[in-house]
C-alpha cells in the first residue's frame, strides 16, 4: 500500500522499504507527552509516522527528524511537507553520529524506532536490511545522543524488542538515564511479550510505572486499549 491514511494526515511510502508498521504507530501513540515538550527529535525517522503523530499530539514548536537513508529521507520531506504541521516540522538527511558532531539544540524529548534484527540476518534487500538491522544504528549510538541532546527534564522513549530491554537499560544507566515507564507488548493474550516501549529520564524515579499491553484478541480484532491507545490516529477506530 502505497499511501496509508490517518485521521488527520497521510502517509506516502512508495519509495521506500520502511514501511508504516505497528511499532512506529505504538511509539507514536505511547509515547510520554505530559511534560510538554518544546522540542523533539525523531532519530531514525522512516516516512515520518513518528514525528508526524507527536505534531498531532503535542504542541512542540520545533519536531526535527533524522534520516541517513536517501529515499526515505525524501519520503518524510514530502509526507512533512503534505501535513498540516509543516511548518514545524524539519527533517535532516544524516547519521547520528554526524548530526550529534555538532550539537546546537536541546531536546525535551527523543524518541527512536531504531533498527532491529542484530542477529545473522540478511536479506537480497540492502535498503530493507539497512531499515531492520542493528549495526545501522547501535543502541550505544542512541544512549549516547540522549545523554548529549536531551534537556534537564526531557525523555527519551524507544521500542524495542523484548529481548533487548535489559541490555538498553543497563546502557542507559551508564549515562545516568534511568527507566520511568515500561509496556510490554503481546501480539495476542496467549503470545509470548514481543516489544518493550521504555521511556527514560535523568531523574531516577522511585517508583517505574510498569504495564501490559495486547494488541489483538483476534485476528485483526483489538482489545480496547490497544484502540483507546491508538484511536486519534486509526481511521477504522
């Protein structure tokens, strides 16, 4: 599908293997929002989907995103540009490790999809593999941009798989990020936990708010929160 449509904005993916999947629509959706963030940077931005559901969201006046891949970065440049928040929207074709060279701005909130699949695995599909593999973009990479980037009282938020959480938790810890609230994601009730959503802050929190969260009960039927989750943006919902 070559355009998918939300309530308030539309997103064209014709050029490029990162297609609008669940994870970034969770993230989008999940992330934290009520210290009000001013400014947010999207690192690895795919289509766009992420930054474009926190303009929907959330009042910041300044939502950068970052693209290294050159058709997806034209990709989010036009579904920006097509939205009703262009004008708050920017987006940088770069690495992280370029952009965080020079740093200019703070950010009261960082949020990341970022490549998974570290294990051995390739496809014929450079550009897909480049989207879904790890060493694109290292966690390290990610801790050490929000330990840099973000403001006094920002957040980070990720989503990761399962499997990864505690090895990114103790890398955040290290830069002194510490963990504020963590949802574990089932596809189904009887599925094994698939994704982890954390956000982290610099203030250590005493207690880490901590919950579950199923997608479906059926095949393409879901549980009321994954819609009350997601209802602003779903045009079925």
């Amino acid at each position: 599908m070559s355009l998918f449509s939300f309530k308030q904005f539309s997103i064209k993916q014709d050029k490029t293997a990162m297609k609008v999947g669940t994870d970034g629509v969770l993230l989008g959706a999940w992330t934290p929002i009520q210290h009000n963030p001013f400014s947010i940077l999207d690192i690895g931005a795919g289509t766009g989907i992420i930054a474009l559901m926190l303009a929907q969201r959330t009042h910041a006046e300044q939502i950068d995103a970052l693209e290294i891949d050159e058709d997806a970065y034209e990709q989010a440049v036009e579904n920006f540009e097509n939205s009703p928040w262009g004008d708050r929207l920017f987006c940088f074709h770069a690495g992280l490790d370029e952009f965080i060279e020079e740093p200019e701005d703070e950010y009261d909130l960082i949020v990341s999809n970022p490549p998974f699949y570290a294990e051995d695995y390739k496809t014929e599909n450079e550009q897909r593999d480049l989207a879904r593999f790890q060493d694109a973009m290292p966690f390290e990479e990610i801790v050490e941009a929000a330990d840099l980037l973000l403001s006094e009282n920002g957040i980070l938020a990720i989503i990761l798989p399962y499997k990864e959480e505690e090895k990114f938790i103790a890398l955040a810890k290290e830069a002194e990020l510490y963990p504020i609230k963590i949802t574990h994601v089932k596809g189904t009730p009887t599925s094994s936990i698939k994704r982890s959503l954390l956000a982290f802050s610099r203030n250590e929190t005493a207690k880490i708010e901590i919950d579950e969260l199923t997608i479906e009960i059926d095949r393409h039927v879901y549980t009321p929160a994954y819609i009350e989750l997601t209802k602003d943006f779903y045009l079925k919902f």
